[in-house]
C-alpha cells in the first residue's frame, strides 16, 4: 500500500514537471489571427501574450473602428490561443495522472 502511495505521489510530480515544460513551450507557439478583411493582423502565443499587431493604414483613418478591429480581433486570437493552450496542458495533465479506483470516466 504504502509503495502504491510512492509511487503515486512520483508520478504526480513527473506530471507537474511536465505540465510546467508543457507551459514553458506554448511560449514558442506563434498563433496569428485576423480581422476578416485581413485589415488587421495580430500574432500571439498560446500562453497568450501578444507579440505583434499589425494595423492596415486604412484603419488609422477611423478611430472608432480601429477599436473595434481591435476588439474583436485580439479576442478571437485570445480564444484561439486558451483552447490551444487548454487542449495541450490537459492531455499531458490527464496523461500523466494516476489509475485511482472510482475518478476514471
């Protein structure tokens, strides 16, 4: 039982360590996402930092819709990058949980 118990709390900490090399590589992963006619342009990772917006000449005409570009657009590339990010820590999470009797689906 107790070996069981090791064992167990080993394989949660190579897990953890894991999770966290998982976490430091979607710093590398680039997503772009952008405006749908193409007017607007941001690149982030999928930790989600911004890392580059390009903005169309046309849209600096326009206050208000430039915004609004911006709105929308950073918040699709900001969904885009946390289901990236959530898809990828979860299966090295669940990968690298234990078999505990009762918590398997």
């Amino acid at each position: 039982m107790f070996g069981d118990m090791m064992g167990m709390m080993n394989k949660i900490k190579e897990t953890q360590a894991k999770v966290e090399q998982t976490k430091k590589r979607l710093d590398t992963v680039m997503l772009a996402e952008k405006s749908n006619d193409g007017l607007l342009k941001v690149t982030i990772t999928a930790n989600r930092e911004l890392k580059s917006i390009e903005i169309d000449d046309e849209l600096l005409k326009d206050k208000e819709q430039l915004e609004d570009y911006l709105i929308l657009t950073l918040n699709k590339a900001i969904q885009k990058a946390s289901d990236v990010n959530d898809t990828e820590v979860s299966a090295v999470a669940k990968e690298g949980m234990p078999d505990i009797p009762g918590l398997t689906s």
